[in-house]
C-alpha cells in the first residue's frame, strides 16, 4: 500500500449533513462513517456538539458519539491510523466530546465580524477567546485541536475579506495550538488566483504551509480547481464532502464543500495518492445521496478514471 501525497479530511458527516432539513436517522449517519472508513478515508469528522437549536440535524451528536462501533473507533484512533475530529465551539462542546471520549476536537472562528455573529453569536476577538479556552483545556486533557477559519475571501453579509484578518487568525490559532488550520472558503467565492495570492501572503507572513489545509464550498464551481492551486502552491491536506454535501446554515447561497469523489478522481488521474477507494467511495456518495436526497446521478465510475 502506497503513502497517501494527500491528506483528505472528510467533512460529509459534519458540514455535509449539517444543514439538512430533514432529519437524517442516527443509524445513517453511523453507517456513513462506516463507509467512508472502508473506502480508506483515515481522517473524518465524526460531527459537531452545538447548540441544537441552531444545528438541529446534529442534535444526536452524542448518540452518534457513544454508538458501540463508533466508540470502538474513538478509543483508540491512532492504532487503528485514524483523525477523528469533533466540531466544538465552546467549553461545553469539548466537556461533551471529552465525556464521549473523543481524541481530537476542532475549533472553528471567522475572520469577519457578521458570519461570527451569526454563526457563533460572537465577534472575532470573543471566537478566538473561546477557541483558546477550549484549545487549553483539550490540549490539557491530551486532545489534539484543529481550527478553522471561516470566510477567507468572502463574508456572506459583509463582502470581501480583508487578508490581514485571515492572516491574524491564522497566528492566533496556531499561537493556541492547533496542529492545523484549515482555510474555509465558506461562501465558495474564492478562485484558483484569490487562492494563490492568499497563499502567498500567508507564507511571506511566516505561515508554515504543511500547518495548513483548504476547505473550499462549490457555490460558483471553482473548487476542485481551488483545490488543485492550493495543491500546486504546496497545500497537501483538503477538506471534501462525499456527494458534494454541505453548506453552513449561516451562510445564505452557499453550496456543499467540494466532492470528495472529485478530489480523489482529481489526484488519482494525475498519478497522486490519496489512500482512497474511488469505486467505493463513488458507492458512498450515491448511497448518502439517496438517503437524503432521495436520488443520485452517478454514472458508472469507470467514465472518467484514467
Ligand atoms: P449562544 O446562544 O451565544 O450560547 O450560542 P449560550 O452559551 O448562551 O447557549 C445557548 C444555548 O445553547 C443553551 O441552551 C446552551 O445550553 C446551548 P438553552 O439554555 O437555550 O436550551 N449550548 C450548547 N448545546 C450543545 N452543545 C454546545 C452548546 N453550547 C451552548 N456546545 C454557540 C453560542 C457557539 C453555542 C452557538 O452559536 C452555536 O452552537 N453555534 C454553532 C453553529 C454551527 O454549528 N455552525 C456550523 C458549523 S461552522 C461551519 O460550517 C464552517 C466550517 O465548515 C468552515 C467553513 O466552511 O468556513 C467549519
Ligand atoms: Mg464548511
């Protein structure tokens, strides 16, 4: 077995199913990390622990959490060469995820003011202060921490980001001791060019690439395309959705996070690996498609592998 060049995090489980509106059952979202595990998906959101008023699709987080093949898979992820991460805005969050025994968390905040309030009901500066609370507290507790940053190149309500704020959040999250920042293009406005020159002024500002990862949304069709720059700058871990799921309720018109299919298919072609079953996780995605959306357009894989 090669060493994956790629590290692909499959979000599908959390940002995937979050804004959902019809309740997907507990056992389809178990069955879904099952699945994307046994295409040779290595790291996966498992799902988030927040407010359920907001997120309500993910109120069964702890169900989730504490169903017995799942909690096989949480006690022990690294024997079995598995990242595990649970989203966790705040103190509460991480003692729920900690009381289910979760290994890795990941905190998430916005470098613009209105998606902060909106989606966290906090302003910048505040994200951050919960995000170092959680961060001390995991990191205490011997949890690794992820982080996000949200609408690097586009707030839905406030418009084009400036890159000093994404550039600022970068630092101070990995000044708390995320292990790795991902960069969400959470409305998807961003493209191959606003991709390369963001990387650029990260990495003159003294940010370590290898400490950063994409998470692009599909909205105007550029993600694969992002994730190839970002790839070609020196990103080597992508975010991706199987189906094409996802989209925060938060950011209004925003679409799914790019196909985890079209990123494997992507890389696979071009003779990267990515330690993933594009056959099975083509199957993934057509079955999670029907569960939830009651249909699938898949065409037979074989099409398009070179
Ligand atoms: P708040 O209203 O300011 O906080 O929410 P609060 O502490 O006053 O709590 C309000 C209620 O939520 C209380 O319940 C708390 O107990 C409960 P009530 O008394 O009203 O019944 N609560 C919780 N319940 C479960 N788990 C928790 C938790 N915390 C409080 N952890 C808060 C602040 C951050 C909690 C809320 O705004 C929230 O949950 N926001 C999360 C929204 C979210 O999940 N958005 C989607 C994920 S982010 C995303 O998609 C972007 C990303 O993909 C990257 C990208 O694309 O850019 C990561
Ligand atoms: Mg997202």
């Amino acid at each position: 077995r090669q060493i994956p060049e790629v590290r692909i995090v499959e979000v599908g489980p959390r940002d995937g199913l979050q804004s959902i509106q019809d309740t997907v059952p507990t056992e389809t979202k178990i069955e879904l990390i099952q699945r994307l595990r046994q295409a040779g998906l290595r790291s996966i959101e498992l799902t988030s622990v927040v407010s359920p008023r907001k997120i309500p699709q993910l109120a069964d987080c702890q169900e989730v959490l504490a169903n017995p093949a799942i909690k096989r898979l949480i006690e022990d992820p690294e024997k079995l060469g598995l990242q595990l991460p649970v989203l966790t805005p705040n103190l509460k969050g991480l003692e729920i995820a900690l009381s289910r025994g979760v290994k890795e968390v990941a905190v998430f905040i916005s470098a613009t003011e209105r998606f902060s309030q909106a989606n966290i009901n906090c302003s910048i500066e505040g994200g951050l202060e919960r995000a170092r609370a959680v961060a001390r507290k995991a990191i205490q507790a011997g949890v690794a921490v992820r982080g996000y940053v949200s609408c690097v190149f586009v707030d839905p309500y406030d418009g084009p980001t400036n890159p000093s704020s994404v550039l600022h959040c970068v630092q101070e999250l990995l000044q708390i001791g995320c292990y790795e920042v991902s960069l969400g293009d959470t409305t998807g406005a961003g493209t191959p060019a606003k991709v390369a020159t963001l990387l650029r002024y990260l990495e003159k500002n003294s940010i370590p690439l290898k400490r950063l990862a994409g998470h692009f949304h599909d909205t105007y069709g550029q993600a694969v395309a992002n994730v190839l720059q970002a790839y070609i700058c020196g990103i080597r871990v992508f975010d991706a959705s199987v189906g094409g799921l996802g989209g925060c309720p938060f950011a209004p018109g925003a679409k799914g996070n790019v196909s985890t299919e079209d990123v494997v298919l992507m890389f696979q072609n071009a003779g990267i690996q990515t330690g993933v079953n594009l056959t099975e996780l083509i199957a993934t995605g057509d079955w999670i498609n029907q569960q939830v959306r009651g249909s699938s357009d898949t065409l037979p894989s074989d099409y398009c592998i070179e």
